[in-house]
C-alpha cells in the first residue's frame, strides 16, 4: 500500500468530514502523527488504521479497496481530461473519451466507472444520440450504485446533471424540485459548499427560463456573493453573464448591464473560457465597446 496515496486519502476523507488534525487524533494518536501519515512520511498500524476509519465513517476495507484498484495520477489524469472537455462544452471529445475508457476500463474502480459513465450520458444528451428521457433514467441509474467510501458529492453531481436536462427540456417544475434537494442536503464538504454556487447558478438559470426575474437576480447574485466569499471563480463569468441577461429583462440602467457583460468577459478570458466567450462576443457585442464620451 502506497504510504503517500494512502496520506492523501486520509486526508482528503478528513477534509470531508471538516475535522481539524486534532479532532482526528483524538482518541488515537498525537496530531503530529496524523500529520505524518497525511504527508505519506509513515506508516500506520493496523489498530491506528481501523481507528482513523471509525473516526472518518468509512469501512476499513474502503483504503483497501481504493488503493489496490487505484493508480493516483492515471486517475487524476482522467478527472482532470473530463473536467477539460465539460467546460469547454467539448461534448464530442466527452464522448470519445469517456466511451474508450469504459470500453478498454475493466479493471477500474467502481467509483470511477460511476463518475466516467455519469459524462458518458450527459454527453449523449448533448450529443443528440439518444434523447434525454433514455439519458436521464441512465443517469438515475447511476445514483442507486453503492460502493464503499464513494465521493459523497458523486451522486450530487449527478442529480444535478439529471436537473439541468429536464429543465432544458421543459420539465421545470421536475428540475427544480430536484435543484431544492441538493440545497436542503446536510453534507459536512467544503467541495459541497461550493458546489451550492454551481446549483444556485443552475436555480438563477430555470427562474430565468420561467420569467421570475426578481428571484433569478437574488439567486445568481447569491451565487456570486458565494463565489466570493470561497474565492471560486470557475463559474463567476457564467454568473456575470447570467446576471446581465435578468438585468436587461429588468430593464436595469445600461451602464448596470454592461459591467455584468464586461465582468463576464473578464472572468472568461481570465479562465480560458473560449466557448462562453465566442458567445457573449457574438450575442452581445454592443455591451463591451467603450462608452463613446
């Protein structure tokens, strides 16, 4: 067993559950020797390694199991490629990628498999390969699979992945009831905090779609106030941008408009955005020239 995969796993389940070093060792061992076996420089004994499971709600046989399946940087490798083709709306790259993987993948772990199939059908969706009543029960497929030690927000991601295709194909009332879920879930994460800015975002967009404009400004201005406070900016340029097109539905002063726009350009230069940028360049070119004096 991999002493530094193993640390990394440790803490990242520590991070999860939002517990300090201390509060982990509590009961075990000295901080200081969490802090070694986070930064892979020993070893745990099998009673320590039971003890830290218990302490983290996980079976024993999760760092077992993860590691044996698990090669660390093949997979950060995969999460890192998939997270690259979803961003930049690259459904067709998705599509093969994700395809070859679970086509070549038998020995992958099942959480893996989980998380490379959930972009599998969401590229599907976009792709127009199959419609999105075959891409969403697929996709609720997903969320009965259980395997131990699973990423909390896997199943998260995915009920918001299934929200975001009905609301796209007229099923507000569904997507939204499903968007309320996630935001009343009690999950200890930061990774969960700022996932809420990704389901408001999603929220602020169906309000949007529905002409509740005033609500559609609070919820993405919440979203960006959210961004802020967690110095996340992966979304902030779809956020800006959202917030200019409620803000010309609402009539707001132009110079109000421009900067949400000019913001949104910012960001998507900024994060490399190029899609999103095309976009706001091509639909609303008038709002980022200089205001003639």
């Amino acid at each position: 067993m991999n002493q530094i995969r193993l640390g990394m796993e440790i803490r990242k389940w520590r991070k999860i559950r939002k517990m300090t070093q201390q509060q982990l060792a509590d009961g075990i061992c000295n901080q200081s020797e969490i802090s070694r076996l986070e930064k892979g420089d020993s070893y745990p004994s099998i009673d320590t390694l039971q003890a830290i499971s218990v302490k983290l709600r996980l079976p024993l046989s999760y760092f077992f199991e993860v590691l044996i399946h698990d090669d660390f940087e093949a997979k950060e490798k995969m999460l890192d490629d998939v997270k690259a083709f979803s961003s930049k709306k690259d459904y067709e790259g998705l599509y093969q990628y994700t395809q070859e993987l679970l086509n070549n993948g038998k020995f992958l772990h099942p959480e893996l498999k989980t998380y490379l199939e959930s972009y599998y059908y969401v590229s599907l969706y976009y792709l127009k390969k199959h419609d999105y009543r075959y891409c969403v029960t697929e996709l609720y497929r997903l969320t009965d699979v259980e395997v131990n030690g699973m990423d909390v927000l896997l199943k998260t991601r995915i009920k918001n992945a299934i929200a975001i295709i009905l609301a796209e194909n007229n099923k507000h009332n569904e997507g939204m009831k499903i968007f309320k879920e996630i935001l009343t879930e009690q999950v200890a994460s930061d990774e969960y905090d700022k996932m809420r800015i990704t389901i408001l975002y999603n929220v602020g967009k169906v309000e949007y779609l529905k002409a509740s404009y005033e609500s559609a400004l609070a919820t993405t201005q919440e979203a960006i106030r959210l961004s802020t406070t967690h110095r996340d900016m992966s979304i902030l340029g779809q956020l800006h941008y959202q917030q200019a097109q409620i803000l010309e539905e609402l009539q707001r002063p132009i110079e109000e408009i421009r900067a949400s726009y000019q913001k949104a350009r910012f960001f998507f230069d900024l994060l490399g955005l190029d899609y999103y940028k095309k976009i706001l360049e091509t639909k609303k070119g008038e709002y980022l020239t200089p205001v003639q004096a």
